[in-house]
C-alpha cells in the first residue's frame, strides 16, 4: 500500500483527475489528510471515491499509540505507530511562543552516536515524506489544532534519525509542510539538527528553504568528536564550518551548534578556550545542554554547577551561548529512550 501524504499537490491533482475525479477534489482530501484525518473520515468527499482511494492508500499510516506528559513542564512524548509496524517517537514542547514538536526522520539510525539511544540497534528504514508529515497532522489533531489555527507552530528534526541521511524524503516533507494548502508551516519556523553530513549541507543550501540549520558539534576537536561521534572521521570541523558559511551566505540564516556537555569528555577549560577560538565572531548561537542520560549509555551528565561554569566561558569569551533548561527529562525526554523501552517491553 502508498502512503497519500508522501505526495505534493500537484502529484495528488494527477492522481485524482486520473481517477476521473474533478481536480477541486485534490484540495478537499490534501487539507484532509494535513489536518490529521484518515482517508474514511474525509467525508467531504464521496464514498466512492474514498473507496478508490483506499484500495491504493493507507487509512492511518501514522498512528499515536502512546503518549506521556511531563508533570514538570507539560512536555509531551509520542510513540508513533507506522503501518508496517515499526514505532518512532516525537515530542512537543511547550513555550510562550508557541508550540514545538520535534519528529522522527528515521527508524533507528546509522551514525551511531555515543550518547544517543536511537542508533543502539542502527538504521531500520527510513520515513517517507508523509510519514514524517503524519506525526505533525496527528500530534496538531490531538491537540485540538486545525490548518486555519495551529496548534504545532514550530518544527525540529531532532527525534530519531539524522535528517541528511534521509535528505530526498526530508526535503519533500519539508516542501509539503509548508504548502499554504495544507499545514503552511515556513520552513523558517523549522529547525534541522545534523551530525555535519558536509555535501548535504550544501544541497540543502541549493533547495531555496530558509530553514534553520542546527550541526550537532558536541566538541571542538577532531580527535575528541570522534570519540562521541563516528562521522567525525568522515568530515573534520573545518569542513563543517565551511559549509556553515557557504550555508550562512545562502540563505542569510544564523546558524545553531548543539553541544550535549558529557562529564570529562567536553566540558573543560580547553573545549570552551578552543570553541571561542573556533566561533568568535561566526553568525551562530551554542545551545548547550546537560547530557540525558541513557541507560545502555555509559556516560554522564556535567553536573549543573559546572555546565553553568562552561555557558559563563563562553559568554565571557563572546559567544552567544545559552544554557538550555532540560525538558522531559523525567519522560524519556532524549532520542529514542521511549522507543527502546517499547522494544524492550518495559512499561512506558
Ligand atoms: N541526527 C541529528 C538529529 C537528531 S538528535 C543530529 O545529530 O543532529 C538531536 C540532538 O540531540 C543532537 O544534537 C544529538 O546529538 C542530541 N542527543 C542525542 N542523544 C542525546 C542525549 N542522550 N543527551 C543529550 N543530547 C542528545
């Protein structure tokens, strides 16, 4: 079986009309499938022509399953099901501004990261544009939202998966997701966190998406990088600042490095001397962030004392650097912690 939302207006417009179907009739079911429907409870469409439909295409191929809410901050965790049976998972963070949700671009994932819980068993397959898309109308559904009133106002790929590895279905979805047709999200509003998967973030800089570029840099020395992460030995940070600028003098888009503190790993003296020397004067923001830690995982989070003592470093050597407050923590806030439990049968 298709999945409907892995195609773009003017796809569906062909599918539709070749069915002998009036081309109005493309609308009614794109919003349809955006504001979270299933294919059967479009009823503005005839049943017929439902039919037709599902006799190609999934009724529901992403489907909430579970769901658990932070009592400290009201972040929100979903475990998503696919139609082949495969779980990822999302979350939704709630700020002033708006709504956040952070979604899946893979099933697992293949750069396994030392840290990080959705590469434990690698990469299961990659998301398709609409399923990528179904976690958003489904989670911007259940939270009462609809295409005229969004409740889901911003986007980060920061769930499982890395976005660049999956590059042709990400930038469908991101092409869908901002159609004013359907959920009209700019791609200003989204965020796309990488490894530093270098030649993808110059064909990213070539699609004509503003979108916010996020490289996940965890420390500011090659032979350190390679420790918590394997693509460190396929492109070293000279190479990923490089792209950074050519991505900057694109778009004209600041940048944003994430930098998870590791007790002992990266958050001494010389990471921060070496990350100003590296960042000074660069049109990017460091976002911080204690390690969560993961229970496969043997490593610990910098204590809140010192991560503080590192984000003072920073600022002080004039980098524009802040100290994200940790969301979800007591939900299996980080990458494919909820997953796993799922897989291990735990209780969620
Ligand atoms: N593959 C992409 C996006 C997914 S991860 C990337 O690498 O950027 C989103 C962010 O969470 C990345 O910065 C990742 O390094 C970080 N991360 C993963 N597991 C973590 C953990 N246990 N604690 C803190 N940060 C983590």
């Amino acid at each position: 079986m298709l999945i409907l939302s892995d195609l773009n207006y003017e796809q569906l417009k062909k599918v539709i009309t070749d069915m002998g179907e009036r081309s109005f009739r493309a609308e009614q079911i794109f919003r349809g499938v955006c504001s979270g429907k299933k294919i059967s409870e479009i009823t503005d469409i005839s049943k017929e022509l439902r039919a037709k439909l599902l006799s190609v295409y999934e009724d529901e191929p992403v489907k909430i399953i579970g769901k658990k809410v932070s009592s400290v901050d009201g972040t929100t965790k979903y475990l998503f099901k696919l139609w082949d049976g495969n779980v990822v998972e999302g979350v939704l963070m709630k700020y002033k501004y708006g709504n956040t949700q952070c979604v899946s671009t893979q099933v697992g994932c293949r750069m396994g990261c030392a840290f990080c819980a959705s590469g434990i068993d690698g990469l299961v397959r990659n998301l398709t544009a609409g399923e990528i898309l179904g976690q958003i109308s489904a989670v911007n559904a259940e939270i009462g939202g609809a295409l005229d009133k969004r409740a889901v106002t911003n986007v980060v790929l920061m769930g499982s998966g890395e976005p660049l590895d999956n590059y042709d279905n990400v930038v469908a979805f991101i092409r869908n997701l901002s159609d004013k047709r359907g959920l009209n999200v700019s791609p200003r509003n989204l965020s796309l966190s990488t490894c530093g998967l270098v030649p993808k973030i110059y064909d990213l800089a070539g699609e004509g998406l503003d979108v916010n570029l996020t490289i996940s840099l965890h420390n500011p020395f090659d032979e350190g990088r390679k420790l918590l992460m394997p693509i460190a030995n396929a492109y070293s940070i000279a190479e990923i600042l490089d792209a950074c600028s050519y991505y900057f003098n694109k778009t004209g888009r600041r940048y944003i490095f994430e930098y998870s503190l590791v007790r002992g790993q990266n958050d001494g003296k010389d990471c921060a001397e070496e990350l100003i020397r590296l960042l000074k004067g660069r049109p990017c923001h460091i976002n911080l962030i204690r390690l969560n830690e993961v229970k496969e995982k043997n490593l610990s989070s910098t204590s809140d004392k010192d991560a503080y003592k590192f984000l003072g470093l920073l600022t002080k050597g004039g980098l524009s650097a802040t100290l994200r407050r940790q969301m979800g923590a007591d939900i299996d806030g980080a990458c494919g912690q909820l997953r796993r439990k799922y897989i291990n049968g735990e209780n969620l």
